[in-house]
C-alpha cells in the first residue's frame, strides 16, 4: 500500500448504506488531508473472520470498524494501537457519548483507551398501541417486568389474538441479546465478573431464561423459526401486535413508504427494564504504520455530522449526544425512547472470552428453540438446565486451560 494510503474495514451494513457511502467519502476527500482513505465492507455473515485474521497476521485494515462487544478480545491479543488521553480528548471525552455505547468497551490499560463508539443500537419491544388499548392493557406497565409481559400477552389472547407476538427465533445473535433482558432482569448474567468463568447455566441466570421461553406459546406456529427480516416484517405486515427487535425497525419503518401505515400507532417500550445495547466501534490496529491518517480519518467519521447521516441509512443510532440532536427524527417519542432504551441499557460484560462464550451460547439456544417446541409442557426451567450446564462445563474447562 503506498505512504499516502490507508485502508478501511467498515461493519457490514447492507445495499443503502453502501450506496450512502461514496458521497462520505466524497467530503473527506474535497479537503486536503494526511492520506487517501480505501475502504471495502467485510462480510456480513462473519465479520468477525476478516477481524480475526487481521488479529493474528498483524497485516490489513489500518481502521477496523468492530463490534463493541470484540474489543476486550483485541486489547488481550496486544492487537490495537491505544488512544492517548490528549487524543481521546480531542474526540470529546466519555462525555459526549451515549454512555452505554462508552462503558461496553471496558479495555482499558491505564488513561488509555482502545476503541472510539461509533453507531449503537439496543433491542426493544415495538407493539401496536391502538390493539394494545382495545385489550385494556396499559402501555406504561405492560412490558416492565417478565410477569406483565405474559400478562399482556395474555391480554392479547383473550381479546382474540390467539398469537400476538413475532420474535426472531432463527437469528442467534439477535435471540441472545433478547433473552439478555430477561437474565439481567432477575439479577444474572452469562459470565461472572471477572470475566473467566461461564454463569449461564446457574439457576438465577436459567430462570431467566425460562421466563423468556414461555412467551413460546403466544407465537404461532407458522411463526416458530423466523430471522430477523421475517419477524419485522411480520409486525410491519400487521400479523402480530408485539415483537422484539432493534433500532433498525424503527428506521425501516419510518423510511419504507410501504410500513407508512404503522407510524401512527406504534409504540416502543425497554424489554423488561433493560435493553441489549450493542454498536460498532473504531480501533487502529497497532501494524498502521499511518497513525496520524487513521487519527484524522477517525476525527472524521466521528464528527457529529456524518454520524447522524450515517446512521440514517444504517438503521442504528449515532453514539455522540450531539449526532443523535440532528436525527431529522431527534423531535418523535419513538426516537426519544430509542436513545433512552440505549441510555438505561446493558451490554455484555467484556471479557477477552466473550466472544467464543456469545458464539456457543447463540447457537445452542436457537436448537433449544426447535425442541422446546417440540415438547409442549416441558417444565422450562429443567429444560434450560439440562441443556445449558454441559456447555458450560465445556467452555470453563476451556477458560481454565
């Protein structure tokens, strides 16, 4: 690569925002700067392998859009150039940040930093506030805690929707960051907090769970083995009054004339007092032999501008409290209730172990959905245990190793 060259990896973020792109590129380049910026979009099936092999070969990206939940495992690797202070500074400082989008990045060496929040999003209800009024239920209190969730469905029934709710079963990532609230909910979490030993399996965590798993029989089941795309569009097509889904619905909605319909009754709730935060971030790799053009190209995608263009058409949120104060949505309570799903929310606990932890535990629960199905009554809690505890087993002794 020339001197005058750096090179981008960005997180995959489909057809719009490559199409968005080129224009932010455009910008950069009409003012004189340290280096041309090249840039290529990673795989969206596994971004994680282009990551890993720059990880390992120490050759590649000088720039790395990740996501927030891998920068621990690259910090542990001696992987990433670290931000000083004064750098970091420049950018705003923790304060001019979304703080969960901050504090899901915990690596930490000293005053300095590894990573620089990008784009966040975080999971939430999305329910039809009309259908939900004609079933008596209030909206205030109706997805508060595991209980009134089951209550409202319930509510739903009896006003006859025999199955009112669409979750995306099928797509591992985004089942785990959902049953992720109901964990956190009764105090548990998936790994202990110094980061080196699995908890999933444990009882309080696997209660959580089951409460999760017995929303099952409000799900039809034509409905039991949706993605992501297909839940959505299935509350967009009106067929359910609830599901569960990120930030990206709320955009998809707003910017498809074809969901224009929904804006009126549409409702957004926290999933059982805490949302799933997730998000992107920016890190240097410590091969970048061109720290300055990464630093002016981060400064850059980073400006309160091109995060609120960007997030636009990636369908997530911009991480800077003044990106967000220039949404052309910043004035709807939907969008309101996006940035405070994202403000209260959680992220995973970072640990360089996460990602193996997430990857295993995210596949697993996506069999379990099949079966448990597949075994109406079946005691949720003793079901969930006697699944969960060998891979628990499997991943500790690895930890150990």
């Amino acid at each position: 690569m020339p001197v005058n060259e750096i090179e981008v990896a960005l997180w995959p973020r489909g057809p719009q925002a490559e199409t968005f792109f080129p224009s932010v590129m455009q910008r950069y380049h009409e003012q004189p700067r340290l280096a041309r910026v090249r840039y290529h979009w990673m795989d969206i099936k596994n971004p994680w392998a282009e990551v890993s092999r720059t990880m390992i070969n120490k050759i590649g990206a000088d720039i790395t859009e990740v996501g927030a939940s891998w920068v621990e495992s690259l910090v542990a690797a001696n992987s990433l150039r670290p931000f000083t202070p004064k750098e970091f500074q420049a950018l705003g400082g923790s304060g001019a940040f979304l703080m969960p989008a901050w504090k899901s990045q915990k690596a930490y060496d000293k005053d300095f930093v590894f990573s620089i929040p990008q784009m966040t999003d975080a999971r939430h209800v999305y329910y039809r506030r009309d259908i939900l009024a004609k079933a008596g239920v209030d909206e205030t209190t109706a997805f508060t805690t595991p209980k009134n969730v089951l209550q409202t469905l319930e509510s739903l029934r009896r006003a006859g929707i025999q199955y009112p709710l669409a979750v995306p079963i099928a797509t591992p990532f985004v089942n785990l960051s959902l049953i992720a609230s109901w964990v956190w909910s009764v105090g548990a979490d998936f790994i202990d907090s110094s980061g080196t030993q699995a908890t999933f399996h444990q009882p309080e965590a696997v209660a959580g769970m089951a409460d999760y798993f017995r929303i099952a029989e409000y799900i039809a089941p034509e409905r039991r083995q949706l993605d992501i795309i297909q839940a959505d569009r299935e509350f967009c097509q009106g067929n359910v009054a609830v599901t569960l889904s990120g930030s990206w619905l709320y955009h998809t909605i707003h910017q498809f004339p074809a969901w224009a319909h929904i804006k009126a009754d549409l409702g957004l709730a926290l999933p059982v007092g805490h949302g799933c935060c997730g998000g992107t971030h920016l890190v240097i790799w410590q091969h970048s032999v061109q720290e300055e053009a990464a630093l002016e190209f981060i400064h850059y995608l980073n400006s309160p501008q091109v995060q609120a263009d960007l997030s636009t058409v990636n369908f997530v949120l911009p991480t800077r409290l003044d990106a967000n104060k220039l949404s052309p949505y910043a004035d709807d309570p939907n969008y309101q209730m996006l940035v405070e799903t994202i403000r209260s929310g959680r992220s995973y606990g970072a640990s360089p172990f996460w990602n193996s932890v997430e990857d295993r535990l995210a596949r697993l629960l996506v069999q379990l959905w099949s079966e448990y199905f597949a075994t109406p009554g079946v005691d949720a809690n003793a079901f969930l245990a006697a699944r969960l505890e060998p891979l628990a087993k499997r991943i500790n002794v690895t930890l150990e190793g």
